[in-house]
C-alpha cells in the first residue's frame, strides 16, 4: 500500500535538501534528493544512485546485486530501486562492461539509507591510479588533493600536471555529493605521495558544516580493482582530513 507523503513532510523534506541553492547543479541534486526521498515514503522503496566517478554522469544498464535481496537494473538516472528492508547493513556488488566492479556497503538506519550515492570508476590502463571522494549535500564544497613530494600537487588549484606521465583531476564539484576524482598514469615506485582532503566550505564560510557530517568516502583504485576505502571519521572537526599515503609503491 502506497504511503501519501504529506504537506508537512514534503516542507522537512525541502528543508533537508536545502533552501539556499545557488546553482543549476544544486537544484538538480535538491530535486533528485526530493524524489529519492517521497520514492521511499510513497512505495516502501530504497534508491541506490550511481554515478560515472570521471564525467560525473549517471550509469544506465549496470547490475546492482543486494545481498539476500535481489539483483537490479540501474535506469537511465543511474537509479537502482529495491523493496524496503529492516535495519542493517547490505553487501551491494556493481557491475557493469566497462567499469571496476566494485563492492560497497549499503547502511540502512531508522529506515533511511545512510548514503545512498556512489561514484564508481570507469576501467583504466593497469598502471592508472585514481582516487575517488564523494560525500553528502552539505559542506557543498570538499577539494580532493593529491601531493607528491617535490614534485607536483594535484587540485582545483592546479589540475593537470606532466611531471612523471599525466595526472589530473578529472572531476571537480562544489555542489555537495561529488564526486571529485583524480587519475594519475603511473606511481613512482621511489615517490612520496600524499592525499588529503581539504573542507572548502569552511575555509569560505566559516559557518559551514564540518567534515563530520559530510559522510565523505575516499575510493582508490589501482591495477583495475577498487583497493582501499576510507570513511570520513566520526566527530571530526578539523578542515583538512589526511586520508592516505603511497610510500614505495603501496598505499598506507
């Protein structure tokens, strides 16, 4: 039996997706929010989202295997809809030709999907590595940084280097979720690298949420498979969180 969402909820609803949007991008990802939101209220329905971590666009025709659930089909707005189901945490597999099949843990909390966009990586060359940071709405602005030492510092600063092969941030957002990916062609067995992320909201109004509530991810991916996963921390307050290091070719 549908559930009729109501005036009330639909008005907390416009409040948690935002009232101050400032762009075209923000309106779309508010709107989207919204849909996903009144899907759940009205069909007893979740929504997964998937998204192609370099161009930022969303990925149709891709399985979306749920642990003891089922397997779906992501529709043309990247959306893979599933029954409702109680409280826990949900193995969820992806794949698809032509990208990295991934595995991501889905976290369903008093009936509300924790976080229910993923970023996910096209195949790459063996020798790629990329990096993948996605968050929630708010801060609207995270920045993905990668640094090796002496050498080159990858940014919306400075997105393309050529100092040992290309490397370059492919994707860069400042409408909340992400994703921002950086893709470099090869890691220097000898370098020093490290990734960090910094909250840009904050450093622009200081006001901003922190990072604590960004339920910020960090994806990395190397030899075509996805190798690490990071999470933001709880209760962090800082501006920058230091995520990782590549030390001698292995990611620490």
């Amino acid at each position: 039996m549908k559930k009729p969402i109501t005036v009330i909820s639909a008005l907390m609803v416009v409040m948690l997706v935002g009232i101050n949007l400032e762009s075209v991008a923000q309106i779309d990802k508010g709107r989207q929010t919204l849909e996903d939101v009144i899907a759940e209220q009205e069909q007893d329905v979740y929504t997964l989202r998937f998204l192609d971590a370099v161009t930022g666009k969303p990925v149709e025709g891709a399985d979306v295997m749920v642990a003891n659930v089922g397997t779906f089909k992501t529709d043309s707005a990247g959306r893979a809809v599933f029954p409702k189901q109680p409280d826990g945490l949900y193995k969820t597999i992806f794949k698809k030709s032509g990208y990295i099949t991934a595995v991501y843990n889905v976290d369903v909390v008093a009936e509300t999907i924790f976080k229910n966009r993923f970023a996910v990586s096209p195949v790459m060359d063996i020798r790629q590595f990329r990096v993948v940071l996605d968050w929630d709405q708010q801060p609207l602005d995270l920045d993905a940084h990668f640094v090796k030492s002496n050498t080159y510092h990858i940014s919306y600063r400075n997105t393309r280097v050529l100092a040992d092969g290309t490397g370059m941030l492919d994707l860069d957002d400042m409408d909340g979720f992400g994703p921002e990916t950086i893709t470099v062609e090869t890691i220097d067995a000898n370098g020093t690298y490290d990734f960090f992320v910094h909250n840009y909201s904050a450093h622009e109004k200081p006001a901003s949420p922190n990072l604590s509530v960004s339920k910020a991810t960090v994806r990395v991916y190397s030899g075509n498979r996805l190798l690490k996963t990071y999470q933001i921390p709880a209760n962090f307050t800082e501006k920058i969180w230091n995520v990782f290091k590549v030390v001698n070719g292995q990611v620490e």
